[in-house]
C-alpha cells in the first residue's frame, strides 16, 4: 500500500514530502492529503475540459423521445455512449433532417467523453471553417488546424447547412486527414454523402474527404419530423387552450 501510496505522491508532484518519505510516509494523515489533493485536482481538471469543449446548453439523452424519430438504431446509439469508440478511433455520423436531434446526442457523447477524462471540442462547421479561412498565413493556418487536430475528440456540427467554396472542402479535408485513424470526429450533417459535391461545387477532395470520413465510422441514420416544429406546434396549442380557458371564464 505504501508504494502505491508513494506513487500517487509522486504523480502529484507532492515534493516536498517524497523528499520526507522516510519520515513522513507512514504518517496517518499522508492518505487523507493524497486523496484531498487528487479530489481537487480531479475537479479542477473537469471542469476546465467542459469549459475548453463549449458545450453548451443541451438535452440529456435520457430524455429522448426515442418514439418520436421514424427511424433510428436505439441499440447502436446506446453502445457508442459507452465511448468505446474512442480508443477503436472511429467516427461518428449523425446523419438525418433538421431538428431530429442529431446537435442533442453529438453533444451527449462529447459530455461523456469529458466525463470519461477526455479532451473535447465542439464547433459548428461554419465557425472552424470560417476561423480557418481567416488565417492570414500558412503558419497560422497550420497552428489552426492543429488545434483542431489536438483535442481527443472534435465535434464538427451543422455540415451541410450552408454552401461552402472548394477552399472550405480542402480545409475540412486537411482536419480530416490529421485525424485520420488517430483521434475521432463526431460529425453531424443534414445531407446525404451523395449530395455533397453540391455543398462543395468545383471541390476535387469531396470523395477523398467522404472516403476518410466514413472508412473507420459508425453511421447513425435518423428519419423523421423537426421534434422542435413539434415543441412549437405544442406550445401553441396549449397557450391558445390557455386564452379559450381564460375569455369562458
């Protein structure tokens, strides 16, 4: 237990008392400090990767209304919360028409991750395009695209909500290719793989990004209705049955 104990000390750069261990190891208190100090640090930690991932506000998964897409793979879902895709390196496609809740599990499976320990970022694909287009050189561009390339996992939302030029597909190409078998992406999109040589017109790297993008995936495909046209469509109903209620009274 002592050298274990002694590791830990050592892990947290507690110097001063490696230097006493001798003297000092034994002491009842030296458990207490280690797990006080550990506790902290832990805490500190997550906290700064939930910041560094910018999140955001978001649904929990345990409140999805898992009836209310015609179409998508439940079990498949659940297994990749497990984060095992993680150490296997491999995407993630959330593919499916707006508001069907593609945002919501993206962002799910970041917050596990940094619960897992994990370094996050979350970005839409017209912010990290634009931020990447913007660079003014080439040093600059490539200290861009490293820091996209450097998180455990990067979250690229909203693909295929704007149109984008051949300049923006090499840019999302050259992210793509850094982390290409090394670290994984959770992508979103509205548009079938088919369809975006629409959203990248003129761009030559389209089927080598796609090709990259899907070779090491997992593929959640989601059919249905807009579930936020549906909150709104309830909203309405129930503040008009609010204002019938309110003039019979």
């Amino acid at each position: 237990m002592s050298a274990t104990l002694r590791d830990r000390v050592n892990a947290l750069g507690l110097l001063g008392l490696l230097d006493e261990w001798k003297e000092l190891g034994g002491q009842p208190w030296v458990p207490i400090l280690v797990n006080a100090e550990e506790r902290v640090r832990n805490q500190r930690s997550l906290e700064r990767r939930v910041r560094d991932a910018k999140l955001g506000r978001f649904k929990q998964v345990s409140d999805f209304d898992w009836k209310w897409p015609a179409k998508i793979d439940r079990a498949l879902v659940e297994d990749l919360l497990q984060l095992e895709f993680i150490g296997a390196k491999r995407n993630i496609i959330i593919a499916g028409p707006n508001g069907t809740g593609k945002t919501m599990l993206s962002k799910n499976l970041a917050y596990l991750a940094v619960l897992g320990g994990h370094t996050v970022k979350f970005v839409t694909a017209s912010a990290m395009l634009n931020d990447l287009s913007n660079q003014e050189s080439s040093r600059s561009l490539q200290a861009a695209i490293r820091r996209y390339c450097q998180p455990t996992v990067l979250v690229i939302d909203e693909v295929g909500y704007l149109s984008y030029n051949s300049r923006s597909a090499d840019l999302l190409f050259e992210v793509v290719t850094g982390r290409y078998e090394k670290k994984p992406i959770i992508l979103t999109t509205n548009k079938p793989f088919a369809e975006w040589g629409d959203m990248f017109p003129n761009a030559t790297s389209v089927v080598t990004l796609v090709d990259r993008l899907v070779h090491h995936s997992e593929i959640i495909g989601i059919e249905g209705q807009s579930w936020r046209l549906k909150e709104a469509r309830e909203t309405s109903e129930e503040a008009s049955a609010r204002r019938r209620r309110g003039r019979s009274a």
